[in-house]
C-alpha cells in the first residue's frame, strides 16, 4: 500500500525574508498596477498640466487687497500698527542706550557679563571683540545690529518658549506645532519677507518679525525637549508632596531643562544673527546693510569688514550662553558690585568726556588690502593656471560633468518614476507614514507648477550634498581623530558656521564666475561644519569598551574605524547627512542671486518685483523639497535605535 507524505510548506526564496526586500516588492506591485493607468491617462514624461493648480490670480488678489487697505483697514491699524509702533520704539530705545552708554562703556558691561558667566579669559575675548568692531569702523553698525537683535531675539525666546511649553505639556500640542515649525525653519527667508513688507512695508518692524520668525522654532523645540526630558522620579517625588501643575513646572521641570533652554538660546541668538543680511533687504540697516551693498558691488573687503564684527558677536555670544548653560563660574558674591560699578564708571567717564564715538583717528581699512589679495587671486587662479587649469574651468567642468548630467536626468525621468524612488528611499530608511508624507511632499510641488525648476534646484542640492558629505566626514574622521587637530580646526569652522552666506558668496562668485557652480560652493562652505562637528562628536561617542576590544583583538586602527567606529556612529551620520541637507538647501536658493536659477532665482525675483504669487509659490515648493529631502535622509525613532 503506497504511503502518504506530507508535503512541506512553501515558503518565500530567502531574499524575500528581508523587510527591505518585502517593501520593494510591494512597491514593485502597486507600481505594475498604478504605472500602467498613468501612462494611459497622462502620457507626458513631465507633470501633467491637467494636475497643476493656477495659485497666481488668488495670491495676486491677496496682494492688491493688503495694499489697498493697509492704511485704512481696522486690522492694520488698530493691531498690526501697534505691533510695528512697539518693535520701533523698542530698537530705538536699546540702541539709544547703547549710543548713551558709548563704545568703553558697552565693552566694559560686554567684558563684565563674560567675567561673571565664564571667567576671566571670555571676558577678555569680549572685550577684544568689541574693540575690533570699533577698530574696523564699523561701532555705529554694529551697535544698530545689536540694537535689532537685542529686540527680535527677545521676541523669538518668548514666541518659541510659550510654543515650546506648550508642546512640552501636551502630545496634542506637539503633534499640531510640529509642522509648523518644519516649515518656518524650512521656509527660505526670502519667501516670507515678502508677505511680512507687504504687512508692514520696508523697514525696522519687517525685520524684526522675519528674524523672529525664522530664529524661534529652535527655541520651541528645544524647550519642548527639554521639558519631556524632565526626570520621572523627580516629578514624581515633586507630585507626592502635593505640589500643583503649577508649582511643579516652575520648581521642577523647567530648572530641569535648565541646559535645553539655554542651549535654545543659544541657538536663536546664531539663528538671528544669520538673518542679520537677509533681514538687511527690507531696511534693517546696520551690518547686515554694509554686506549687501558689498555684494551689489562686488566689493569683497567691505564684506569682510562687515562681516567680521557679526562672527565676532555670534562667537561671543555662543561662547557666554554655552558657558552660562554649563553652570558659569563661582566668582565671589562681595566682587559682583564692584565689578559693576566699575563698568559703570567707565561708561560715565566716557559720557562725560564726550568719548562716547569711537574715535575717527583709531579705525583701520582692511577693504583695500583684502581686495588687492582677491584681485590677486581672481588673476592667478581664475583662468591659466598651468596643469590644473583655473577656478573658472573647474566651475565650468563641474557644471557641464555634474551639474548638468544631474539636472538632465531628472528632468528626463517621468514623473511617476520619481514619485517611486522617492517612495522608495524614504519607506526603507522609515515607515509607511514617512514614504507617504515624502511623496505627497513631492507631488505637491508639481500641483503647483513648479517640477521642472524644483529638479533643477534638486540636482544642485544632491550635488552640493555629495561634495559636502566627502569633505565632512572625510574632516570629521581626522578631527575626531586628533585633539590638535579639533583644535586648529575649531576657530576655522566657528567662522565658516557664523559668517553671513552672503559674505563668502562674494568672493566664490570673483573666482567662480556666475552660475550654478559658485551657488555650490557656497552651500558647500555653509554645510561643512555641522557635517564635520557631528561627524566627530559622533565617533567620539563610540562606546570605548568596544573601543578596547578591538583593540584587544589585533584590528589596525583602518579595521577599528570602518568596523567598530562607523557601525556604531550611523545615527550620528545619518543625522549628519540630514542637516547637510537642510543646511545646503538654505544656500542654494540663496544662490537665485549668483545665476544659480531655478526656485532660487524664481523667490529672490518675487522679493524684487512684489510678485506675491512667484515668490511664495516657488517658497512652499521648496518647503515641500526639504521635507522631501529630510523624511528620505533622516531615520524615525525606532529605526534609529534599531540602527544603533
């Protein structure tokens, strides 16, 4: 009698076992269905015009009914106006007081706030600061900048505080403010300085409420942080005595986020400075204004002499709120009052011998020395530089071997592919929900109008984000490497991170030329540092008993780096990668300015020409572009632990 045998259960070839491989697959599926019916019902490899929404006579009619009403509507003038009286008055009253006070008194009361939170050593370095803005002609603009900034950083901490609280005491509020922040941090500055002039026109106020604007989410976020980051058995122990919601905020959780908050600060206070050029556009005036007059006439000294004194004030003010956040130092409570009568002395001193200018006699011209060695440089390096040829052919090459291949290829891709790799990418580094919001991200952008300059302005990020990420992490892997070297590096970077982009787009552009390639190079310069600092704080996180381990083993120090370090370090890059991202996109659009073209040119034109609909248009596209660009290059959570 023939016996029977149970038959094995099939199951899935091993490659399918995968989860990535499963994802694809489902991908692949849904694309053999959903292609085929694209193709029949919109066959153009481009964005089919029958999917696009017209934004332009909407937005036109927003713009001429806020022009039509600005000087007589109730809204304007019984709300906006007090806005824009209350932020003029208030510049105008710090920066009077720091014209009272005179050049020796504000940097003697800058040199004692250093002493008290730092010590002796960032009290001198502030002073020497102040005296260098002073030195380089520069102290009536330097004082109008921090007039502004005193003002709209003040603002941006109280805006992005009560956000940031909010968010921290409630899951609902976090979920609701969290896309908004991603897109006022997103949002390219030029875009929303025009419907700001439109509300408030040129001058002080617009300036103030763009740099608010841009410079309060870090505030927000990092007090949410810190705020969820509390202690669970210290407000447990704070709720057993019977404390109130109140009373355990204030007592509990927010000298708990003590280093959040003040490292928010610290970042508000970099982000704001940053707008200090951008904001100059709409008549902040100050130093802001002296960089892009310098840009207008391609002067690279008088950038750098402008320049300088806003690095010098970001570095100085980091260093004070860092050093503020790490507990300051113990200086005896009998010195403070001296100390501050002193400084106060010194400024009645100079108001009474009538020194409160800086004096004429005691400035220096760097502009001329600093464009003698750029002339030199634009002669001996732009064109005919034997065997490796000058900048201007390696701009050129990089265009027409990167640049344009890139663009090209992108824009030959149908519309629907690129919707698959986007969907691809961002579902293997996340979930679902993270490959849905990339691609709907994506598909808006053509629902406005806007694929092919969106493409465009992609392939000079993906580009400018390679070149970034070789360097960076090239940089980052020596610096964490060697303590000298992080320390040669440190004062480098802290000047490529603070100087305005406008100052280093200048003499990019006399060695570049105009175009594409000069808008990455920029971007390039601006993104280094923070690849290059995660990168290295990122490795030096590594575990050093995996560390020791290897060690043990036999591996080389190439064996330990690529197998240990690298490994263990992957959220950190990841998270390297993702601000590169950001941080070059900021950049590239700036670049709209320099014939970089595309969303860059299409804001700055709308800034230009008050074409509300071009400008913001062109803006949401590259919200839409850099949320894109972060879902598919940063990990959730879960994936992230999962990676480390």
């Amino acid at each position: 009698m023939a016996t029977l045998t149970a038959t094995p259960p099939r199951t899935l070839p091993a490659a399918f076992k995968h989860p990535a491989a499963r994802k694809l697959l489902l991908l692949a599926l849904a694309a053999a269905i959903l292609v085929p019916l694209a193709n029949a019902r919109w066959t153009s490899a481009s964005w089919p015009d029958a999917l696009t929404i017209d934004l332009t006579q909407p937005l036109t009619d927003v713009s001429d009914w806020i022009i039509d009403n600005r000087d007589s509507h109730p809204l304007f003038l019984y709300f906006f106006g007090h806005i824009s009286n209350a932020v003029v008055l208030s510049v105008r009253a710090v920066y009077l007081t720091l014209l009272t006070i005179g050049w020796a008194g504000v940097t003697a009361l800058g040199a004692l706030v250093a002493w008290r939170v730092a010590g002796g050593k960032l009290a001198l370095g502030t002073a020497a600061a102040f005296l260098a803005c002073g030195l380089l002609g520069m102290w009536v603009p330097t004082m109008q900048t921090l007039a502004l900034m005193v003002v709209a950083v003040l603002a941006s901490v109280v805006v992005g505080a009560l956000l940031g609280l909010a968010a921290g005491l409630s899951d609902r509020m976090d979920r609701a403010l969290r896309p908004v922040l991603d897109t006022m941090q997103v949002l390219p500055a030029f875009a929303y300085l025009l419907p700001v002039v439109l509300v408030f026109g040129i001058g002080v106020p617009a300036a103030v409420l763009a740099t608010v604007v841009y410079a309060a989410p870090p505030m927000a976020r990092l007090t949410a942080l810190g705020l969820r980051g509390a202690d669970k058995g210290v407000l447990e122990a704070v709720e057993s005595l019977g404390a109130t919601a109140r009373q355990r905020l204030l007592t509990a959780r927010v000298p708990l986020a003590r280093k959040e908050l003040l490292l928010g600060l610290s970042q508000t206070i970099m982000m704001a400075l940053s707008m200090a050029v951008i904001a100059s556009v709409i008549g902040a005036g100050g130093l802001g204004d002296r960089v892009y007059q310098a840009l207008a006439s391609v002067d690279v000294g008088a950038a750098l002499a402008a320049g300088i004194p806003i690095v010098l004030l970001a570095v100085v003010l980091d260093r004070v709120t860092a050093a503020a956040g790490n507990g300051g130092t113990e200086h005896p409570r009998a010195g403070w009052p001296y100390a501050l009568a002193a400084a106060l002395a010194v400024a009645v001193a100079g108001r009474l011998l009538g020194r409160t200018d800086w004096p004429d006699s005691w400035t220096l011209n760097i502009a001329e020395p600093v464009n003698r060695a750029v002339d030199w440089m634009t002669a001996h390096l732009y064109s005919g530089v034997p065997v490796v040829g000058g900048t201007a052919d390696w701009a050129g090459h990089f265009t027409t071997w990167v640049l344009d291949p890139v663009r090209d290829g992108l824009q030959w891709l149908p519309w629907w592919s690129v919707l698959l790799v986007v969907a691809a990418l961002a579902w293997l580094i996340g979930t679902w929900r993270t490959a849905l919001t990339a691609v709907l991200a994506m598909a808006a952008i053509g629902v406005l109008g806007v694929w092919e300059p969106a493409l465009d302005t992609l392939s000079q990020v993906l580009a400018a984000v390679a070149v970034t990420l070789v360097l960076g992490i090239a940089t980052g892997i020596a610096t964490a490497r060697s303590d000298r070297f992080e320390r040669l590096l440190r004062p480098v970077l802290d000047v490529f991170q603070t100087m305005p982009q406008f100052v280093y787009l200048i003499p990019v552009v006399a060695l570049f030329g105009v175009g594409r390639a000069p808008a990455v190079a920029a971007a390039v310069v601006y993104a280094l540092p923070a690849v290059v600092r995660i990168t290295a704080q990122g490795l030096r996180q590594v575990d050093p008993a995996a560390m020791e381990s290897a060690r043990s083993l036999g591996a080389t120090s190439g064996q330990q780096l690529r197998q240990v370090q690298l490994p263990l370090a992957r959220p950190a890059l990841l998270l390297a990668v993702n601000q590169g991202v950001v941080l070059v996109l900021a950049v590239v659009i700036i670049g709209g300015l320099v014939g970089a073209g595309a969303l860059g040119y299409d804001v700055v034109f709308g800034l230009a020409q008050g074409d509300l609909a071009t400008g913001l248009v062109a803006g949401a596209a590259i919200v839409c572009l850099g949320l894109m660009l972060d879902r598919v290059t940063q990990p959730t959570g879960r994936r992230a632990k999962k990676g480390a």
